[in-house]
C-alpha cells in the first residue's frame, strides 16, 4: 500500500496503561498524539490477561480490575481525543530527512511523527500454545488463553490446563459456577503461591474441583465446539469432558520488529535515560514495561511516573520554538475541556 501516511505530533506504539496514560501527559503538555495497538482494543495486559482481576497498588483505587483501569483511563485521555487504531503492530521505522520519523504498520499503514512514544510492554502479547492438532479450530469458541467474560463459563465442564498463578486462579474462581471444573498439570508441583495450591488441594478434597495429573494429547469435538479432551500421564491415557478449555502455558512477548529500530537495548528492553525516558535516538522515548533503567519495577505505577517525564521532554522537541512551563492538572485549562 502507497497511501500518504498520517502526520501527528506524537506517536505512541501501545496501548496499554503507559501508553494511554503517555497520551493523557502528552495531552497536558500541549501535544497531541494517535496511539496504535495490534490488539482489537486498549488496555494492554491489564485488559488481555486479567480484566476481571483486582489491582491493589494503584494509588486511591485500593482495588481495581483490569478492565476497570483500562475504562478509567480511557476516560482521563478524553480531553485529548487522541485517535486509536487497533489491529496495527508497528514494524518500521526510519529517521527522515526532514527530522521526523516513518513509521509503518504492517497492514502498510505509515505514519510521520515529530516524536515515538514506545509503549509497547514486552511486545505483541501471545500465549503460549501446545502443540495440539486443529487447536486453531476451537479458539476463541471453545478454548481460551484468557477469561475475559466468566459468564461464558458457567455451566459448562471446564478444563484448566497449567500450574501457575493464573491457572490455579481461574480454576478456583470458575469451579462454583462450573457444571464441573479439572485443574489438568503435568506434575505434583505448581509454581503457583503456596497459599493457592493450599486452597486449590482443600477444594478438590472437598470435592468442589477435581485435579489430574497429565499432559493433554488430543481435542475432541466438532465444528469449533470441544467435548472433551484426552490427556496421559506416563502410559494411562484419559478422557476428560470438556466444553471449555482454558490453556494457561506462559506467554510470549518478543518486542519482534521494534528490538531492531537501533535504540541501544538490554535483555530485549529499550534502555532509557531516567530524566526524560529518552531513548539513545534522539525523539524516540521508551516507557513501561518496555524500558530499562537501574532499579526499574514492572508495575503500572512506574509506567505512569515515566509517562510525566516523558512528556515534559517530548513537548520540547514537538514544539522547540515554544516557552514550555510545567502546570499542574488543577490549573489545566486543556485538561478541563469538557468531552
Ligand atoms: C497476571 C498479571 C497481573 C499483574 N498484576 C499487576 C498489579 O497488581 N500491579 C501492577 O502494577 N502491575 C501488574 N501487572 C503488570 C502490569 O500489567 C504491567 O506492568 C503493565 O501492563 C505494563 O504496561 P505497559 O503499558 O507498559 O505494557 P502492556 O500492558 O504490555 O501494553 C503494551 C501494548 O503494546 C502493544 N504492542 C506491543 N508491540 C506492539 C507493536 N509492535 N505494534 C503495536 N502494538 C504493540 C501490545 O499489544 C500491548 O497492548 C500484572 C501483570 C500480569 C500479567
């Protein structure tokens, strides 16, 4: 595709909390920005992996979903209108002549931007899938890597596969409204909290849960609607009904493309000077879990705190010929501006 690409001021690569926070920030200090994620919607991980979990350290929420912050923020960027385009996942991008940046989709959607926000967490977010024949066949309808709604589990004989947090989690809190619920894990040890596995083996004795031990090995069903699944420990091979199956195996996120933009990188993350969150390009900044800096914590929290700084220098080099003095949010005329 050919098409001119879209100009802006800022252009934040995610949108997760840093990135929609990155936007509100930049909002404030006088720039405004289009954010581009290759998710169907904003949120980042907060609303792809654990929407309906409680937060507990975001300051004055002392508890708040996932789902919840994401709504949340959206609302505090509102006086900004930034423009979103889902579905998108930046894979280049190339310094121009004129100073500004080309940035290109892989849909072949380009942008030019006086400045690069990346907030791009670890990178496109994957779950981890088993090498499952037809796997593709059932997701989205009868297998899961999520739970985003957990009405569409009610009722129904779920399959939890996995021994992690999230998997001892989702089994406990599905199982009282399950028609029944199997924790399926290839080994007597979780990597779960103790207090979960303690909880999860007081619910199966109680017979409120049942746990296996196995590894799956084939998908029964058809026409996208599973019925059961098979799984074998060491020789004995079983069948377990299963009408949702929900596959907790760890994620992958690779930073993909961007890892090769030519900021000066560690362990995958865009290293950042803490004044600014520049990155070692000039114009290019690096905030949440997408950066590192000594000391640096993967939390929400550190992703808003980057995204402030961010800002300050960011507006600098979108409007350089302006004075620029710092306000606060109360005496804001722009952050007041009715949606
Ligand atoms: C189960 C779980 C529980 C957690 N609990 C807490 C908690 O209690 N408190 C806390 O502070 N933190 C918690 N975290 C961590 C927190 O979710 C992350 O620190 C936070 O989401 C990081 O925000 P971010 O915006 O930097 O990145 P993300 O939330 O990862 O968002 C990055 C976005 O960028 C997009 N993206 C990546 N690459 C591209 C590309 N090339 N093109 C387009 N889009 C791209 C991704 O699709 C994603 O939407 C938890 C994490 C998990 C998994």
């Amino acid at each position: 595709m050919s098409n001119a690409p879209v100009t802006c001021e800022a252009l934040i690569i995610g949108a997760g909390p840093a990135g929609l926070f990155a936007a509100f920030q930049l909002g404030m200090a006088g720039v405004s920005s289009h954010l581009v994620d290759v998710l169907p919607h904003a949120g980042g991980q907060c609303a792809e992996l654990y929407p309906q979990k409680p937060i507990y350290d975001i300051p004055a929420h002392p508890r708040i979903t996932g789902a919840e912050l994401t709504d949340r923020l959206l609302e505090q960027t509102r006086p900004f209108s930034p423009l979103f385009h889902f579905n998108e996942r930046a894979t280049s991008l190339r310094k121009l002549d004129n100073g500004r940046f080309g940035v290109e989709m892989d849909s072949g959607l380009a942008f030019e931007a006086a400045v690069v926000v990346i907030a791009a967490g670890g990178g496109a977010i994957q779950p981890k899938k088993p090498p499952l024949r037809g796997i593709e066949d059932y997701e989205g309808t009868s297998i899961f890597y999520a739970v985003k709604d957990k009405a569409a589990f009610a009722g129904e004989h779920i399959v939890v596969a996995g021994g992690g947090d999230s998997a001892l989690d989702w089994a406990m809190e599905l199982a009282p409204e399950a028609k029944s619920l199997t924790l399926l894990h290839r080994r007597e040890q979780f990597r779960a909290a103790p207090a979960s596995v303690r909880r999860m083996r007081q619910m199966v004795e109680a017979g409120r849960m049942d746990f296996r031990l196995g590894q799956l090995r084939q998908l029964i069903g058809e026409n996208g609607q599973l019925r059961a699944v098979r799984a074998a420990n060491g020789r004995e091979s079983f069948e377990i009904p299963a009408t949702r199956l929900l596959l907790f195996f760890g994620l992958t996120n690779k930073m993909g493309p961007l890892a090769q933009w030519g900021m000066e990188m560690q362990g995958g993350l865009i290293i950042v000077n803490t004044a600014d969150f520049e990155t070692s390009i000039p114009g290019i900044f690096a905030i949440g879990d997408a950066c590192v800096y000594p000391g640096k914590l993967k939390l929400i929290l550190s992703g808003f705190h980057e995204a402030a700084l961010m800002a300050q220098k960011a507006c600098r080099r979108v409007h350089p010929d302006e004075h620029h003095t710092f306000v606060h949010s109360t005496s804001s005329r722009l952050a007041h501006k009715p949606s």
